[in-house]
C-alpha cells in the first residue's frame, strides 16, 4: 500500500472551546459567488466577507463559553449571511453494499496509515479512554491529516478488493447518527432509517444496506441518551458552518464531513 507522507499528526489545540477539534477550528473562507446564487444580494464582497470572520469568531466564543448558544450576535449574522434556513434531509435511497465491511478493517486502514492514531482518537471521544476497534474505525472518514485527505481514501486507491472499497463507500455515505435499539434518536431522513435486527443499548453508529437488510458500522456505546438539545445546538451550528461554504448542505451532509463530531458531541452531552 502506497503511505501518505510522514507528518506529525499529534494534535495541537486550536480552539479552546473545542479542544478536540482539528483544522477545521480555523477559519476558512467561504464563497461569495455561493452567497449570490442562493439569494444573498444585501452586501457586497467586503461587507460579506468582514461578515463571515465576524461569524467564525463568534462560533467560536460560544464554544469557548463566553457566549451563549442564543447569543443575539451570532443569531443575526446567521441571518445576514443568510446560514440560518430550515435544515433539510437527503432523500436519496441508499444504495446497497455488496459485502459487509467489518469494523477491524476500518480500524486495520487507520493502525496502517496514521502514526500517533491512538491520541488522535481523543477526536473522536473527547477524552483519553481506550482507543477500541469501532473508535479507532471511525478515524478512516475522519480528514485529519495528509492536505485533508482520510485515510479510506489512500486505502482505497490502492487496495486490490474492489467490492470491498465499494461497500466501504457506501459506509463513507451513510451518516452516523446517534440510536437507541436501533431507533435514531436526532433527524434522519426516512428513507435512511434502519429496519430490522439491531444493536441494544444507546450508541452512535452508521447503519447500512446490505442484500438483504441492513448492516452496521463503528457502532460506538454511550453510558445513556445524551442530552439531545445540546446535541443539536451543536450540529445546528456546524450546519452553519458547513453552509458559509455550500448553502445546499443536508443534516446527512454535516455528520459525513464531520463525523467525528457526531460521536464527540454525543459523548460530552451524556457525561
């Protein structure tokens, strides 16, 4: 397997708010042509872009605490810059994988890619406890490292089992969301809801099509249901970061680019 290059991917804290995050803490500018497309026609390029870094600074403060979740500033530059519309789902069907992916796979992708995996984990917990096969799974769709490339994605250039990499895809489209008994417990598009047998007990974890039924993926167990307004606040605001780039993002769409964030938020809201 071809490695990607040696960097040190130990993590610094880039945001005190959010200790665990990585570059996605910083700012990144959005797109003032994806602004006028959908509609935003009230500030020019300067005014919108002074807008946008207004709005990460104050994502920021209130992940830091010194603002809180409702705070009137961060409220209206949503508004200004036009992230706070009524979140919507992915109502593709989801396809169907030609083979379950084991978990110690995902987790073989991470050890073999990824120097340092068993600290890194703390992105996807929160804390220090044990790096387990699911935690460590879960790194493969995460883009911590490697000019924001995952390692499913090295993996996949060049592994021979083809079938393999296509139902791993799959996995890589469906969003982690958090369960109980199998019942998704944040919004999930209808379509995407898993039936029949599950895993018991409250986790967050990925289901998927397989012929017939469903399989899942990096299921991860929480101590018990999180509190799921802090939950949700805190998907809301990445919604909105995600939007400064692309404003056509569906709920499904934040937990696949962040679903580090889906676990980490679940298991600080349950402490």
């Amino acid at each position: 397997m071809r490695r990607p290059p040696e960097r040190d991917v130990i993590p610094a804290v880039l945001a005190d708010g959010d200790p665990h995050s990585g570059d996605e803490a910083l700012f990144e500018p959005g797109s003032y042509l994806n602004y006028q497309r959908f509609g935003g026609l009230g500030l020019t390029e300067p005014a919108w872009e002074e807008a946008e870094r207004a709005f990460h600074a104050r994502a920021m403060a209130v992940l830091q605490g010194d603002a809180p979740w409702d705070d009137a500033e961060l409220l209206h530059l949503a508004a200004l810059l036009m992230l706070d519309h009524p979140g919507h789902h992915d109502t593709r069907p989801p396809r169907v994988a030609e083979v379950v992916v084991p978990d110690e796979v995902l987790s073989d992708i991470v050890e073999d890619l990824v120097p340092d995996y068993g600290v890194l984990t703390e992105r996807v917990t929160g804390d220090d406890r044990p790096a387990t096969v699911p935690i460590v799974g879960v790194l493969a769709f995460v883009a911590m490292t490697f000019e924001g490339r995952r390692p499913l994605d090295w993996w996949a250039e060049e592994e021979e089992d083809r079938p393999l990499v296509r139902s791993a895809r799959i996995i890589d489209n469906s969003a982690p969301s958090l369960f109980r008994d199998g019942v998704p417990l944040l919004p999930y598009a209808e379509v995407r809801r898993p039936e029949g047998p599950a895993p018991a007990g409250v986790y967050v974890g990925r289901p998927y099509r397989i012929e017939p039924g469903w399989a899942w993926s990096t299921c991860v167990a929480l101590p018990r249901v999180p509190n799921l307004r802090a939950v949700t606040r805190r998907l809301t605001l990445e919604l909105w970061q995600q939007r400064r780039l692309e404003r056509r993002v569906s709920w499904e769409d934040v937990a696949r680019a962040r679903p580090e964030l889906i676990y980490r938020t679940c298991f600080e809201a349950s402490i």
